[in-house]
C-alpha cells in the first residue's frame, strides 16, 4: 500500500507549549509508533504558538481506519492525554510528497 502522510498544524494554548511538546514526545509517539505509523519530523513556531508535525501510514487497512484504532485502543484511553486541554486550533490535511 501507497504510503499516506498527514500534516498537523495545532494551535497550543498560550504558556502550554513546552508541555504538549513533552507529552507529545512521551505519550504519542511511542504508541503512534505501536501502531504502525510513522513520525516524518516535529517543528514548533513559538511566535505562533503551533506544533506541526507529519504522520504516516503504510500498513494493511487505510489511515483512517488505523487511525480510529489508535484513539479506541486501551492504551490511548490509559495516556490521559486530552487533546482539548492544548489544542485552541488545528489544521489537518493530508500531502503528497513531490521531493
């Protein structure tokens, strides 16, 4: 299967930066990583507040439905990582590399 990538462009609340970033890193990746996808970089623009990162999917099944997987697991569940306490914004949306 084609791999597919996504690109997120999240809005962080103001002064929650540095954190999402640490629990991002601590909590995500690892069980995003469990489940098969893969973290093409991270980048922060402090003068926005923003975390952009890219996912990608190259498994049996289509990104989505991995993706629903992901957040119905157990183990999302057990994190205790809300999204809604970080996020203000987020622009999500799938890319084609051309280089």
């Amino acid at each position: 299967m084609a791999k597919i990538t996504q690109l997120r462009t999240y809005t962080i609340r103001e002064g929650l930066l540095d954190e999402w970033v640490d629990r991002w890193a601590d909590l995500v990746v690892p069980l995003r990583l469990e489940f098969g996808f893969e973290i093409g970089g991270a980048w922060i623009d402090r003068e926005r507040s923003q975390f952009i990162w890219t996912i990608s999917y190259a498994g049996a099944g289509s990104f989505e439905e991995r993706n629903a997987a992901y957040w119905a697991s157990p183990k999302r569940t057990a994190m205790g990582l809300d999204p809604k306490d970080y996020l203000v914004a987020r622009d999500v949306r799938f890319v084609s590399k051309v280089l």
